[in-house]
C-alpha cells in the first residue's frame, strides 16, 4: 500500500551492492602485454609493491588495464540526477524503477540548509553562494506544497482508473528514483572527474551539487576496494586514464 503523506529528503542513498574490484585486477591486466600467463602470479603478489605501475598506467593515460573489474551500485536520488548521471553513456549500464509498472512513492527532494542557492556571474563564470534564511525559508515551502499537490493529482487519476504511465506525467523530477549502476574503475574515474570538484584536479569542474554528493559516495565505496588506484588517481590529477 502506498503511503500517500510525502516524505521530504535532503540526502541521496549509495549503496556497493557487489563488485569484483581489486588493484591486482589492473596489475595482471596490464603485465599480461609483457609477462603473458605469467601474469596470473600476479594474483598471488601484494599490490603495494607495485605501486610504481599503478602511478605509471594513470600517469601516461594506458587505460585499458582498469577496465577489468566490475562495481554494481544501489542509487536513491531526485530524478533530475538520473538525468544528468545517464548523460555517462559509455561503461556505465542502468536498470531504474519505472513508473509505469508500479505506483510511485511520494519522497520528494528538498535541499537542505547547508545548500548553496543563488548563482552569481554569467554563464560559464559563475558560482553559487549561500542563500539567506528568507531564500531557504520560501525554497523549503514552495517546494514542499507543489510536491503534495502534484503527488494529490497523481492519486486523484489512479483512483480514476487512468493508467501509471499516463499519471506519473504530472510528477516532478524532485521525485526519488532508484537505479542500479555498474561500471568498472575507468569508466567510473571519468564520472568522477567530470561530477566532483577536488583540490587535486587538474581539469575544474563544476558538478550540480545534488549528483557531486552521489559521485562523493561512489567514490568513497571505490577509494576501499583500489586504495591504490585511487591513489594514483588524485595524485595524477583526477584525470581518468
């Protein structure tokens, strides 16, 4: 049964659901060139000693190498973010709710307080600065009402016996979805790069702050599994190889 009272969020949900992900899986890959079956000893070695390749492949951009292993995520977030993250076509693949074979929960985003809300400068030169306790005030509200009143409208056609993927046409895209995302250790590097914004980045990038805080989960899940890797990805500066 469908809970009908709207649940408002300031948060997205990460989850690492499974993954077959390790820095000796970018070793053997990348030694198979010169080493052949051997190798697979690889396997068997601690990564730490090979740090100096890791740096090495990242650093001169041989990408192939860390493409061999695999990362599924659980992702809760406003629709507005799955819009940008599918935007990230190559080496990710997707499997999202759908509306139009069941009724969709009425959780909705709402940015919270710390949410920087006015944009300043022009087009290609701006940034966002905090809003006043007024602007976060009005923000909350609107939001907040023309959710219930779009999630009433939503109800009131069901009940009429109008068709989910008909009615969910009046929906927002605050509304949470949810997906899985796989993806191997390049393709994710390459998210990462262009949906966060890091004190070690060569190239700047300026995310939307609702998909930066997905892209800062995921990578927090990837940083665990390739500590290595992830290190020699900031230190060569967040440029996916």
């Amino acid at each position: 049964m469908t809970d009908t009272n709207p649940t408002f969020k300031s948060d997205v949900t990460v989850e690492l659901v499974k993954h077959s992900a390790s820095d000796r899986d970018v070793l053997w890959a990348a030694r198979v060139s010169t080493a052949g079956e051997q190798s697979l000893d690889e396997l068997q070695k601690d990564p730490d000693r090979s740090k100096g390749l890791l740096n090495y492949l990242m650093r001169d951009r041989h990408g192939s190498p860390f493409e061999h292993n695999s990362m599924t995520f659980f992702i809760s977030a406003p629709i507005f973010v799955f819009r940008e993250f599918h935007r990230h076509r190559v080496g990710f693949s997707y499997n999202e709710e759908s509306g139009r074979y069941r009724e969709l929960q009425p959780v909705f985003y709402v940015p919270g307080p710390d949410r920087k809300l006015v944009q300043e400068g022009r087009p290609g030169k701006y940034v966002f600065v905090e809003g006043t306790p007024e602007q976060h005030k009005i923000v909350t509200e609107t939001m907040q009402e023309s959710y219930r009143r779009s999630y009433e409208a939503y109800r009131e056609m069901l009940d009429a016996g109008v068709a989910r993927e008909v009615a969910r046409a009046t929906l927002p895209v605050g509304l949470f979805s949810s997906m899985y995302a796989t993806c191997n250790a390049r393709s994710l590097m390459h998210f990462l790069g262009l949906r966060t914004q890091h004190e070690t980045a060569k190239v700047p990038s300026f995310p939307q702050r609702e998909i930066e805080m997905v892209a800062e989960k995921m990578e927090a899940e990837w940083a665990k599994l390739m500590p290595l890797t992830h290190e020699a990805f900031n230190r060569n500066g967040r440029v996916s190889p």
